[in-house]
C-alpha cells in the first residue's frame, strides 16, 4: 500500500491510449477507488436496455470504478462474497468493446479482491509496483509470490519514487533509498520496467486529473518508456502462448 500502483496503472493505461492502442482502466479497489479523480472523470456509467453498463471515456480510455457506483464520501462495507459479485458484474455487465488492453488496478494486499481477480478472469500478465525502501519490497514479495502461485506472469517491476532531484539546488535525493527495486527485479530474475522519479508534478498530476505520461517532461518520458517496455513483454508473452499453443496441436 501507498507505493503508487494506481499512479503507475492510470498512466501506464493512458500510455498504451496514447500509443494508439483500444484501452480500458478497471479499478477493481472497491474499499478505496480513486481512478475517477486521477482522470478527472465524474460521468457516471449509462445502463442500456439489456441492463449493462456503457462506460465512460476520458483520454482515450474506457473507465469503469465502484466509484461511480456510490456516494463520494460512502463508504464501502462489504465481506469477500459481495466483493466477488460486485467485481465479476462489473466485468462481465459492463460493455467494454474490443479491447486491446484492459488494466486492472489492484488494491494493496492479497485478499478477496485479488483472489477474485487471479481465478476468474484471464490475465495477460501483471506489473508489480515498489519504492526502493525495503518493507515496500518486502510487500511486493508476497504479491509475486501469490501472481506465482496462480500462474499469472509477472511482465517486471516498477520501482516507483525513486531519486527526487530538488528544483532549487539541482542535486538528486533518494528520499527512499536507491536501487530497490532494480535489485529486487535482478533477484528473482525478472525484467526491471524503469524507475519513475519522486516528482510533485506527478502528484499534481494524480489530484489535478492530468496523468503526467501524456506530458513533455522528464517523468513523462520515464512513464512512456515503462509503457512501451510493458507493452513489448505483453507481445512476448502473447507469442509464448501462441507458440505453447501450436506445440500442444497436433497435425492436421
């Protein structure tokens, strides 16, 4: 938790729009979704006659959050089964189209909501998201491990805000250490997806409704090489599959 993940997920979603590509954003925290305002986003679902739901566009991306679905301020009490159905109807009940992408934005942990998630839809990859600091990595351990054990595979690591380069006197800080999370990649023999800065523009960005990806800017440029380094392991695994696929076929 507070590594960044819905930072990284809206501007790695509104990368690949950018890049031209069909793109949908699924926030699927349901205790604490906050895409909507990182989006800038307040246009509600419509629910067509066949009672789905058409979603919302903002920069070249399909939307869909329970935060559409409740009051601001409510808040969401709910046990594991009513997570489950909440997630899978707004998967299945929401009119998505012909998707190239669908980035789903986890919550922090290993609960209800990634279980729902890893067992009922068919996932591509995942990204994990850290900062260099050791207890964010330790966290980031159980996440890969639980993607494992579902045999999701994992596309990389992010190391999110890393080095601050201080405007006023133009020397770099590394506020939460250094080098974390490209340690942690080459430890468990994974790709390293880039270090994205400890940016107040990013922030900005995130409350502002702006995603800094789409950007001229140093941390725009960090986040649209994450996106095309995401989108390359997205092709390789795509092909590992195809090639699987065609090896288990037998002959015509």
């Amino acid at each position: 938790g507070g590594v960044g993940k819905s930072t990284v997920s809206v501007n790695l979603a509104a990368g690949l729009a950018e890049r031209g590509a069909r793109v949908g954003l699924f926030d699927a925290d349901i205790y604490g979704p906050n895409v909507p305002r990182m989006v800038e986003s307040e246009e509600a679902p419509e629910t067509t006659d066949d009672q789905t739901l058409h979603p919302p566009e903002q920069y070249g991306m399909k939307l869909m959050s329970m935060d559409f679905l409740v009051g601001e301020d409510d808040p969401v009490i709910w046990r594991g089964p009513m997570v489950h159905k909440v997630l899978t109807q707004l998967v299945e009940d929401v009119e998505w189209g012909s998707l190239d992408y669908l980035v789903i934005d986890l919550p922090p942990g290993t609960g209800d909501t990634q279980l729902t998630v890893l067992q009922t839809l068919p996932l591509t990859g995942a990204v994990i998201v850290t900062t260099p600091q050791q207890v964010a990595i330790d966290d980031a351990v159980k996440g890969l491990r639980m993607f494992g054990e579902h045999e999701t595979p994992v596309l990389g690591i992010v190391e999110n805000m890393s080095s601050f380069r201080c405007p006023d006197c133009g020397g770099s800080h590394d506020i939460f250490g250094s080098g974390g999370g490209e340690a942690f990649a080459d430890e468990e023999n994974l790709p390293f997806l880039g270090a994205i800065p400890l940016d107040p523009a990013i922030r900005a960005g995130g409350d502002g409704g702006e995603p800094v990806v789409r950007e001229d800017t140093e941390s725009g440029a960090a986040f649209r090489s994450m996106t095309e380094t995401v989108a390359n392991n997205v092709g390789v695994v795509r092909r590992q599959q195809v090639h699987n696929h065609v090896k288990r076929t037998p002959e015509q």
